[in-house]
C-alpha cells in the first residue's frame, strides 16, 4: 500500500467543505534561542482539536457507511476525530479507547455523540476489540494512521501549509503511528526536507529505519496518549523511507518546554504530542541549515486543563 500526491490532492478536494483551514503563525527564534523564525502550522484548532479529523472525513466520504456506522480505536485524538466527522455527516460511531486513555480525551468523544468502549490498558488491547466488534457488526473500520484514505486526509495539512508558506525548505512533524507524517512526505515528496520527530520513550519510526521494516516498541512518556503507536504503520514505512530525510528523538523534557514556550510567546495550547515537533528545534536535536526556512505542524491541542497547572518549567 501507498499514497501519492494525487492522493492528497483528491483529499483536499472531498474535505475542503468540512475540514478547517487552520492558521499559521510565526515564532520569533531571536526570543527563543533560535537562529531562524518557525513557521507553526495550528492545527489544534481543527475541528476536534486535532489533525485527524482530516483523515476520519476522507475515510466516511470515500465509501458508503454501512448501516453499523463507523467504527475505531484510538488513545483519545482519533476517536474524537471520527466521533466529529461521524456526527457532522450524520452516522453512528463506537470508538475503542484503552481504559488509560485520559479521561478529557473519552468525555470528549462522547460529547460528539459516539458510544465509547474501554478495554485493556493499551491502544493495541483496544484496536484488537474494535477490530472484533466491526467483524460482527459490519461497521466500517477507519484505522488511526495505516489505511490509505486515513493517511491521505492527513496530507492535506501539508497541502494548505504549501499553499499558506511557499517558501518553506524544511518541515518538522511528529511521529506516532506515521499517518501525518507519511499524507505531508507524500505531498512535499523531494520538495522540501521533511524531518520526523519522536519522543525517546515512543520511537517507532526511528527503531523502523534502523530495522528496515516497522517493529514493535516499548512505548511511554507523556506523550504516549496521541504517539503511542507500538508499531509505524506499513504505509508510513514506505512512503517515509523514500521521502523523510532525517529522524530524531526528543526527551520528555524537551516537549514540555515546547509546550511552555508555545504558551509564552504564542499563548497556544498545545497537548505533548502537539509540542513534539518544535521541542525538536527548541532542544537542538535537530539544526536547521544555515539559511533555512523552517515550518512545525503543532499536531493536536487536546489537553486537559487540570493537568496544564502544574506542568512545571524545566528550563531545556
């Protein structure tokens, strides 16, 4: 399986009525250290507060929807996301969360008027059920990053960010599964470097490439709701191995800075997994080209409130 191009641009053109065009806004990097301003695509004002919103649109408009409605899995983001698009279309959705999946995260699923089922203790406990449920029921399956209608909504953050900031040389997202990453390697092909950025404790593309093909991981850390994917998609392999130049790691650390550097400077709110692509910069895991001009997706937003009060600032 693959997506191309012409993938993402068919995307673009189903959702355009339905999915947000988000903003960009511009960090200052002389206020933060850096020496070239960064380009943040916000899509934790998207509809559900996340980029995968995208994707749950595509899959519902590229098929008819069985009378069973829609069915997923997911750690919250794309649950909510399937949950919205399910709703804003006008069909039934059950979503499967892990029971460790943050509660704001499952209430928010419901208030989009899904059923939500809470098994096991990891998002792969809760994809096995949902994947037996949809079995008995019939209810078409809309995977969280490795199904190609999936992975090519997702590429249309990359189409508008292109049309938004033309001059970009350098895009920084983050990695869970792969789905965002491979829809944005897919549209920028060799246009741009497109640089993929995990946290240390949930590297699966990184352990992919080092493998050669993806593998299981040990996933954790406070980003293991949104980029906890135990295993990089088999589509996110194949586009990625072609089209992403560089991968790198970040500590926990380093994405709460992001995080409360994104609230400083920008009073954006950005959930852990959001913040990961500029805690790259940020920490130095990855350096720009002299030169450069840089763009990060600030992925998701979904955070609960009661946990922002006391994230404390580590000073990275």
């Amino acid at each position: 399986m693959s997506v191309t191009r012409a993938d993402v641009q068919a995307a673009a053109a189903r959702i355009g009525p339905l999915a947000r065009r988000t903003p960009v806004v511009v960090l200052d990097g002389d206020r933060v250290g850096l020496p070239h301003d960064v380009a943040l695509k916000l899509e934790g004002m998207q509809h559900s507060g996340s980029f995968k919103v995208r994707g749950a649109f595509n899959t519902l408009l590229s098929a008819a929807v069985p009378p069973a409605g829609v069915i997923a899995a997911s750690g919250g983001n794309h649950g909510a996301a399937v949950a919205y698009a399910a709703s804003a279309i006008g069909v039934r959705a059950e979503i499967f969360v892990p029971a460790t999946a943050p509660a704001a995260k499952q209430e928010r699923i419901r208030r989009y008027g899904a059923q939500v089922t809470a098994v096991g203790a990891t998002y792969a406990e809760a994809f096995a059920a949902s994947v037996e449920q949809g079995n008995r029921t019939g209810a078409l399956r809309v995977h969280a990053y490795d199904q190609p209608e999936v992975v090519a909504g997702q590429g249309t953050v990359a189409a508008e960010l292109a049309q938004q900031c033309p001059d970009l040389d350098t895009v920084l997202v983050a990695v869970g599964g792969g789905g965002l990453i491979a829809g944005c390697a897919a549209w920028y092909t060799d246009s741009l470097a497109v640089v993929a950025v995990e946290p240390e404790a949930a590297p699966t593309l990184h352990a992919a490439r080092r493998a050669g093909e993806p593998v299981d991981v040990e996933v954790g850390g406070i980003a293991a709701d949104a980029l906890g994917a135990r295993r990089l998609g088999t589509i996110a392999h194949e586009v990625t191995s072609r089209y992403v130049d560089e991968s790198v790691l970040v500590p926990d650390d380093a994405i709460r800075h992001a995080q409360r550097v994104l609230w400083e400077e920008l009073r954006v709110l950005a959930e852990p997994g959001g913040a990961t692509a500029l805690a790259a910069l940020l920490c130095g895991a990855y350096v720009a080209p002299r030169g450069s001009t840089v763009g990060a997706l600030v992925c998701g937003a979904n955070l609960d409130p009661a946990s922002w009060s006391v994230l404390p600032e580590t000073g990275v």
